[in-house]
C-alpha cells in the first residue's frame, strides 16, 4: 500500500464551484459534473490546504521533507492534514503541472514520488511543460494507495 507524494502545481478551471464539491453541490448545479471526480475504491487523499487555497512555499518544502523522510516523519505529515478524503469523495479534477523552480540539492521536488523514497524507480518527476489530470493520476495507483497533496488547490 504504497503512499505517493503528489509534489506540483494544482488547479481547476471551470464556472460555478461551489466551497465544497459533494452530492448537494451537484444537485444545485449538475453541469459541475464534469468538473468533478470520486476518490476511488480504497484510496485516500490528504490535503494540506483548504479548496480554494495556494500552498506556501515554506509549508510545501517542509511537508515535502517529511514525506520523503522516515515512517515517523511521515506520520507526522499525515497529522499536518487540514482535510482527507476516502473512497468515494467528490474532488475537483485537478489539472497538475510540473515545475523547473521546485528543487534542491538533490533534484527536482516537481513530480509525484513515493513516500519515504524519494528516490524510488516508481517515483517520476514533471517538468514545467508536463502536465497531467487527478482522473488519470488515480489510474495509476492501486487500491490500499494514499495520495498526499503537496500542491495548491486553486479553482476558478
């Protein structure tokens, strides 16, 4: 059940969102469907911003260490989480770019990588011509898996 840190630029496009996505948003406003997906069966996502908010700079560099740090560090992470959502949430659709400037002495910090190991074969790395969607980001990743969110969560 591996945990992935999810380490980029997020937002989504769209009119009409509501402060939070769920079943009576939609029924206010069915077109926002589109805009919307469901965390899938047995997965997690961790949130360190509020929807709507942009992540600092400073609070991203210090999740990113602890989730690249020990079982420990990373629990102490989980504990930072201002929101989680399971199996069967609603989120927005995230469209996730890469970035050049995210880095450190040791590489690129823009990418989605595993948790503990940073430097894991399964961990990739975007740059800030690469972009991707949550939807497809939740393909890749299997049941029992945890995303953590260390990127903005800007809509509009």
């Amino acid at each position: 059940m591996p945990e992935w840190v999810v380490s980029m630029h997020g937002r989504c496009t769209g009119a009409g969102f509501p402060s939070q996505p769920g079943d009576a948003a939609l029924q206010l406003n069915p077109g926002l469907r589109s805009l919307l997906i469901q965390v899938p069966e047995g997965m997690r996502v961790f949130f360190y911003v509020s929807e709507g908010e942009i992540l600092s700079d400073e609070l991203g560099w210090d999740l990113f260490r602890l989730l690249t740090g020990s079982a420990q560090d990373i629990e102490e992470a989980r504990s930072l989480a201002v929101e989680v959502r399971d199996a069967g949430s609603w989120v927005y659709d995230y469209t996730l770019t890469g970035s050049d400037d995210w880095h450190d002495g040791e590489g690129s910090a823009s990418g989605v990588f595993e948790a503990g190991n940073r430097f894991s074969p399964d961990s990739w790395v975007l740059s800030a011509d690469q972009s991707i969607q949550l939807s497809w980001l939740f393909t890749q990743c299997s049941p029992g898996d945890a995303l953590h969110w260390v990127a903005c969560r800007e809509i509009g």
